[in-house]
C-alpha cells in the first residue's frame, strides 16, 4: 500500500481556510507561512474547493492573487498546488511538445508512467486546454518508434485483467527467440500491470537477467528510454521516482520545474515509499538534498510537501 505525505484535511472547512489565505495575501506583508502551511496539509480536490469559496466570498481569483505574491520557483510550485492534477499535467505535457530542449523528459515521467484511467484523465484535460487532442500534439511533436510508444499509451488499451499463466507463455517466448522492438512495445504498451510484473520476474527466473537488460539490448534512443520507463515504474514505482528525483538534482543546477513536478504530483500518491527509496539508493535523504539545492520559501514548500515539518 502507497504512503502519501499529502493527505485531505478532515474535516474541511473550505471557508475558514479561503478566510484565512486572504489574511495571509492582503495583510502589511504577505504571510507566506501561512499560506504554506495551509495549502501543503490540503490535498488538490480540496485546494479547488478552497478556490471556489474564495471566489464566492471576496470577489477574487485565488490563483491571481496569490501569483501577484509570489515570485520565482516559489511562484512556480503554488500555482502547480493550485491547478487541478490532470489539468497542470496536461499543461506540462503541452509545454515540452512546443519546447526545443530535452521534452523527452518530461513526455516519458509523465504518460509512460501511468495507466489507462490516468493517461484518459490528462487526455480529456489537454483537449479542454488546447482544443487539440493529445496524440495530434505528440505526432506534430515527436517522431520514429517513440512517437510509436507514445502513442500506444495515449490509446488507452492496456489490458485491466491479470493472466499468470499468459505472462508464463509470454516470459517463455521472449526467453526462446530474441524479440525485436515492435514486439517488447506491444508488451508494454498492452498487457496489464500486474501481467507484466509477472513477465519481469518469470523472465528474470529464465533468462538470469532482468527484462530490463533484454531492453537494453533490443531497443535504442528516447524509445529505450520511454520503454525502461514503463519497465522500471511498474516494477517498482517508488525507485523509478526516487531516481527521477535525484536526476533533477544532481550536477549543476537544478531542474526546478522537473523536481516541483514530481514532489507535487506524487506527494499524495507515494511519497513516502520514495522517500525510503531515496535513502536506499543513495545513502541520504530527500529532505538533504532538496535543502541542499533549493531556499527560502520555495524550500519550505517542498519539504512540507514531502511530509517535513
């Protein structure tokens, strides 16, 4: 089971709450700590809640005000609290399509990540925003077999139900006869979560390595990325995370818009799992390292949002 480090507030009292972020913004100064503190112990649901009796009580957006507020990376992740999940995934998506730099990124954490109710969810999300459906973008915006991968995921067909003894028969297959990467793509894009981890461990019995190894020696470029992707999340989300976070970190610089991305969108999914992951992989915490690349309030965001207090 998941652990979350966001968690709805019960009870809600959404009233209250716009009450007292209208204090925090239109005060002599702004009471950034209030306002941190309050959206961090709200989950997204009930932050549009909040929204919406703020309108219906003073008169005013939430979302513009508190963007005249803030500025910066802090700016950044607060209007990534406030924008309905779905929607501001859907949002990131389209800015990589129209981005020169590593879109890549962003495409493969976000759709080869998810599964079919999700992928639907930001898909209905985008075509609202951008009056374009999702799989128009990706085909104006990627091309070759990770266009292909892309696209697979974006139709939605992944099988929901769970065979054990298809997974065997697959295993054994691609055990007997070097699969080529239309067939391992099909697999991936096709079979059910719990069919694959099947898959993965029945190979790994037969073969003695990992079907991410097998990917690594049948398939190339952003299609092998996009593909480890889909392998490693659902063999084991919270290490996939764990290290998608550390990437966002490590070197120079910070990637601010990747690390604000994956601490919003998993704090209310499995946080915690990647949390213990995290440690694991790299021998300290998450909370050190983003305290070690980010300040003042956007700092304090992050970390409450990965359940530091």
């Amino acid at each position: 089971m998941s652990s979350p480090t966001v968690v709805p507030m019960t009870p809600l009292d959404p009233q209250s709450d716009a009450g007292i972020l209208r204090r925090a913004i239109i005060g002599s100064s702004v009471d950034s700590a209030a306002i941190i503190s309050l959206l961090t112990n709200r989950s997204s649901d009930q932050r549009q809640e909040i929204l919406h009796h703020y309108k219906h009580t003073f008169g005013h957006e939430l979302r513009q005000d508190l963007k005249n507020v803030t500025s910066g990376d802090f700016q950044t992740v607060i209007m990534a609290l406030m924008t309905p999940m779905n929607e501001y995934l859907a949002q990131e998506i389209h800015r990589a399509l129209g981005s020169r730099g590593a879109k890549e990124r962003t495409l493969i954490e976000i759709l080869c990540t998810r599964d079919n109710a999700s992928i639907r969810a930001i898909k209905d999300a985008f075509y609202n925003l951008y009056s374009k459906s999702l799989e128009e973008m990706v085909q104006e915006g990627t091309s070759g077999s990770f266009q292909e991968l892309l696209l697979a995921l974006c139709s939605c067909c992944r099988e929901e139900r769970q065979s054990e003894s298809a997974a065997i028969d697959v295993a054994k297959q691609l055990y007997l006869a070097a699969p080529g990467e239309p067939q391992l793509m099909k697999i991936l894009t096709s079979v059910s979560h719990k069919t694959l981890r099947k898959i993965f461990q029945e190979y790994n019995r037969l073969a003695g390595k990992s079907f991410g190894n097998l990917l690594e020696e049948e398939v190339a470029g952003d299609s092998l990325k996009g593909m480890l992707a889909v392998y490693s999340s659902i063999q084991n989300p919270a290490v996939f995370f764990a290290e998608a976070l550390h990437g966002s970190m490590v070197g120079l610089g910070t990637r601010d818009r990747t690390l604000i991305r994956l601490v919003v969108s998993r704090s209310e999914i499995d946080m915690g799992d990647i949390k213990v992951q995290y440690h694991n992989l790299y021998g300290r915490t998450l909370e050190k390292d983003i305290k070690g690349d980010t300040s003042g309030d956007y700092k304090r965001t992050l970390l409450a949002l990965i359940g530091v207090s």
